[in-house]
C-alpha cells in the first residue's frame, strides 16, 4: 500500500469575503438610523445620525465608495462631502433589489427575504426576478415586515418616494416600499425639484430620491468608460441642487445600493458552456456575480464540490448552511432559508459566472455588481446639514 502523499492545498481564494457589517453599517441601519434621527420610537440609532425634522437620502444606484472616491474631478461636490463621509456595507447580494429592500425596510436581506436577483419560489420550479416582478406573487406576503415609510406614517412622519415612474407600482415596491406617497419624477430636475417640494409640504418627513441611471450607463459601457464619469457629473450637479433647495433644518444623505466592477471578458465562466455547473442543478439564480444555485433534491453536496472545483480561486462558494452561518445574509429567518441557493457562490475578484443562453443580455454586460468584494459592497454614506 502506498504511503499517503503530502496534503495538496485547496484551490480556494487568497483573500477573505468583505461581509457586510449588518447591525452596525450597513445599508439596513442606515434606513433606521433616519427613522430614528426624524424622532421614529424604537428604531436603533446605530450611525448616530443628527436629529433632524426633515431628511432627503438621495439614493444613486451603483455609486461605490471606490468609483467616487476615483473620480473627484468628475465629482466635486459630492468629493468634498466625502472627506468628511465615511463608508458603509451595502448586503448580500449587492444588487438593487436587495439592497432597496434593505433601505425600504431597515432589515438585513435575511429578514426582508429579497434574497436576490433572480431566487427560487420556494415549492415552485420557478425563479422570481425581483425588478420585474410576477403577477403569481403576492409582494406583501412575500415580504410582509412593516417598512420604513409605513414606520415613519404612524409615528406623524410624511414619506415620500420620488423617482422615475417606471418604478411606480411595482412588486418590489409594494413589497419593501409601501407606505410612501410615490412622486414620479423622471429627469433630474424633477427629482430635485419635486423632492425639495415634498419635504416643504410637512414639518416632519422623509423623502427617498432615487436615481437608476448610473448603474444603467455602468452596465453596458463599464464603470470605467467615459460615458460613466461623464454620467457621475450630472449626478453631482443633483446632489449640489438637492442641497440648494432643501428647506431649513433639513438634512440630506447621499449613498448607493451597491458598488460596480467591469468584468473583462476572458475573466467570465459560462455555466451554460461548462457542463460541470449545470450538472445536478434545478434552477440557476441570482445573477453573475453572486450565485444562487438550487440542486435537485439530493445533489446539493455533489453540486457543491463540482461549483468549487470549476471556479477554485475565483469564487467564494458555499453551501446554505455556510453562507447563513457565515453572515452573508445577517441572521435569516426560519421561514425565508428556502429562498437562498442550496450552494452561494461570489466572484472573490473582477470575475464573473454568466449564463450565455438562460441570461443573454446580462451576460454580455461590462460592468456588474453583486458580490462581497468591497468594490462590490462599499458604498458611500455623505451628510449634509441645512441650516
Ligand atoms: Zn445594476
């Protein structure tokens, strides 16, 4: 019998997962943080925000502290608030919808149970996509935790959405938005116009500003294109006339649901290309930078072990178990663990893992966001008091 040779080190990455800081900065306290600076009982003042009667967070979708940070000459204004801004985790995934449900709730993703992207309807051979929604799920018994707007209501607080009309309506909104008075605003002088106008309406109130565009223009030119920072600077100029217009006492928060990385295209695997991904799956999930992968029954651990071996280095991969106890999530309720992949897996660089036939359009996107590196999870958090 041969002796045993020497143990062969795992394939596995060099550097450890940023996870997301729930309970302390994260994008979930944050959203508690404002109900409670706006005087809400019962909601954790963990950011020790100033109180204030009225508060305007200007949510940026895909502006990552890293991106800002590189640009200060194609964003002045919100630079300068970054010298004295400070970081924060935005949750896993980090994606929009996710990470919205985190601002709308003030949960972590593993209460809210807006686990994803794309994640499994739990006894239903079918995925939900979040932004879009599916007229077969109820969004208030999918998520049915008060939010902050409702939170804000009935403690004397006007709560105003105001953002593109396309979002109007939505089940992502009714599910982790509802409460608030839905204000469209399409350009960016309504969003600043119309949000300086909510916030005069009441003595006390909160108003969410959202703007998409960014993360669109990231998506299919990069990050790190002309089109992005050319882009940066009109968000910069709404945030300069966000400030210009609120009225006294008013503060304004800037941040962003997630970061963004490019993914060039020899740094992608396509798990409809390489058999071994596919192998064992039921449905593939999530999206290209953080991976719910739900096994038919009884192949999860063969799932697992294929996932790894593929992707080595390049993804952090994991089972349900792991990536609950691990945090990745923040503490999941009971009833939600069936929504999150039987393996989790999360490019631990610029990588990706597409799905060229099931997902052609987000396959053949530049810049993605998703997983737990911080270019990924850090987003910024920037104050600004009017006197
Ligand atoms: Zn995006």
């Amino acid at each position: 019998m041969a002796p045993e040779g020497p143990a062969v080190a795992a394939d596995l990455p060099t550097s450890l997962p940023a996870l997301p800081a729930y309970g302390e900065s994260s994008l979930a306290d944050l959203a508690s943080s404002l109900l409670a600076s706006l005087g809400v009982a019962g909601e954790a003042n963990s950011l020790r925000l100033a109180d204030a009667d009225r508060v305007c967070l200007l949510v940026v979708d895909g502006l990552g502290w890293e991106l800002l940070r590189e640009h200060p000459a194609a964003a002045p204004f919100l630079s300068e608030l970054a010298v004295s801004g400070r970081p924060l985790t935005a949750g896993f995934p980090a994606t929009t919808a996710t990470n919205m449900a985190s601002l709308g709730t003030g949960l972590p993703p593993g209460q809210h149970g807006v686990l994803g992207y794309r994640v499994a309807v739990p006894g239903e051979a079918r995925l939900l996509n979040a932004m879009h929604w599916d007229a077969g799920v109820d969004p208030v018994a999918w998520q049915p935790r008060p939010t902050i707007f409702e939170r804000a209501a009935a403690a004397g607080v006007a709560a105003y959405r105001v953002s593109h009309a396309w979002f109007r309506k939505t089940g992502l909104f009714i599910a982790t938005m509802r409460g608030a008075e839905y204000v469209n605003a399409n350009t960016f002088g309504a969003l600043a116009g119309e949000a300086a106008a909510v916030l005069r309406r009441s003595d006390r109130a909160l108003a969410m500003v959202y703007h998409g565009e960014l993360d669109a223009t990231g998506h299919v030119f990069g990050c790190s294109s002309d089109a992005w920072r050319y882009h940066l600077g009109h968000v910069d100029k709404l945030a300069e006339q966000l400030v210009g217009a609120l009225p006294p006492g008013a503060a304004l928060y800037v941040t962003a649901d997630h970061g963004m990385v490019d993914v060039p295209p020899q740094d992608r695997v396509d798990a409809d290309a390489v058999p071994a991904l596919r192998d064992g799956v039921a449905l593939l999930g999530g999206e290209p930078r953080a991976r719910h992968v739900y096994a038919v029954p009884g192949a999860a651990g063969d799932v697992l072990a294929a996932w790894r071996a593929v992707l080595g280095h390049r993804a952090w991969v994991v089972s349900r178990d792991e990536a609950i106890a691990e945090g990745w999530f923040g503490p999941v309720d009971d009833w939600l663990v069936p929504r999150i992949g039987d393996v989790v897996a999360a490019p631990a660089g610029p990588f990706a893992i597409v799905a060229s036939e099931a997902e052609p359009k987000e396959s053949a996107l530049i810049g993605m966001h998703g997983s737990l590196t911080p270019a990924d999870q850090l987003v910024p958090l920037l104050t600004f008091s009017a006197i």
